[in-house]
C-alpha cells in the first residue's frame, strides 16, 4: 500500500485527539516502534494495522488516506478555486494490494472527498469461494481493458470479455471471479466515494471470520488453545 504523507496524518490526527504514541500502540496492538516508523515515513502500514489505527484514533480509513474532509470542489466555478491538482499522474496513484483476494487497487481520483470514484482494478486469478461479497450505497459501472470477468449480482453471473461494461446499483450483494491463468484488468466508477468504508466492514469480516475459525481449532482441540 503506498500513500505519501501518511504518517504526518496519523501524527497530526494522533496529536490532535492528545493520544501518546505509546497509547496508540497499545490500542493497536502492535509495538511503539511501529508507530513511529510509520509516522516518520519509513515504513508503510500493512491493511489490517492501518485500519487498527483508524479506529485506535475514531477516524474513517479515508480520513488517514486523505486528510480533508471537506467536500473539494462543490460550488467551485473556477479553477484557481481548487485546493488540489485534478491531475493524477501514473507514479502518484494511490494503491492497495489484497493479497488474500488477489486484486489490486490503483485510485484514479485526486482525492478521496469528492463525489465520485474512479479507479483500476487487477483482478485474479479469483474462484468464486475465495471473493469477498460487497454491498453498500450508490452505483458502480465498470469497463474490462484486459481479460475476461464474472461479476455475480446476488447469484446471478454476468460473464464480461474484454471492451465489455456493467452498471449496477453496489446495494445489491456483488463479488468478482477471474477464472483462469490471467487477470482481469477493469476500469471502476463509483458513486458516493465508498471504498474505503466497504474496505473497513470487509476488513471486520475478514477478522471476525477468522476469529471464528481459531475459536472453532481451540474447541475441538483445545490444547492448541494453550
């Protein structure tokens, strides 16, 4: 995961809210040093610790990825009113990688406050029984550049080759497979910004889950629990 001035928002945010960094630490369960490599810029949070932090400090996980709340450029009529540059070169993409689900996300967008989403997805190879199911507000529309996906609204298929699109309300249950040797590469609009809310409550899953299954080990044998 790579964003630039990460750690100068955890600090400020850390600072704000009067949080040692060794209280931030215990909260997140990981070592004072960790928080302090992060903070100073020389070491990138993974996803579950970065999103220990957003809740540690009481913030969304966008607030640390994007330190404005505000919402950028409603009202604005002309350009020199924009606090942010509408461009967003190559190298400066903000991206994500879940290596469990095997995708990789790259934003499009400037910033994580506005309105709408735009972003690149790399996806797979994924079988249906690993992929995360989403819902949550607004609309998605997508365009598969490369390779071929299946995106299953509730447990309905819809098979997607290459120059093919899709628009759906996100209400609806929905998850990704890319069979096969190759990924898929897609292109994603999305209204309201909602990823990284749906990433956190994936997150939660994910750990719950997981949780379960440890609880599941001890009990049937409960000498792995010692």
């Amino acid at each position: 995961m790579e964003f630039k001035g990460l750690g100068q928002v955890i600090r400020s945010l850390r600072l704000q809210r009067q949080v040692t960094g060794s209280e931030l630490a215990r909260r997140c369960n990981v070592t004072r040093g960790l928080i302090s490599q992060i903070e100073r810029g020389n070491t990138v949070p993974s996803l579950d610790v970065l999103v220990r932090i957003a809740n540690a400090l009481e913030v969304p996980v966008g607030q640390l990825l994007d330190s404005s709340a505000a919402q950028r450029g409603q009202g604005v009529s002309n350009v020199a009113e924009l606090d942010y540059n509408p461009v967003v070169r190559r190298k400066e993409r903000r991206r994500i990688t879940f290596p469990r689900e095997n995708q990789v996300y790259e934003s499009l967008t400037p910033t994580l406050s506005g309105q709408l989403e735009f972003s690149i997805l790399r996806i797979g190879p994924l079988e249906l029984e690993n992929s995360p199911v989403y819902s949550h507000p607004g609309e998605e529309a997508l365009l598969v550049l490369e390779g071929n996906l299946t995106v299953y609204l509730n447990d309905v298929p819809y098979h997607l080759e290459k120059g093919d699109s899709m628009r759906y309300p996100a209400t609806i249950p929905h998850r990704y497979v890319c069979e096969g040797n190759r990924p898929a590469v897609v292109v994603m609009a999305e209204t309201p910004v909602a990823f990284f809310n749906v990433l956190t409550r994936h997150l939660s899953t994910s750990n719950h889950l997981s949780n379960q299954k440890r609880e599941r080990r001890v009990k049937n044998d409960p000498e792995t629990g010692n």
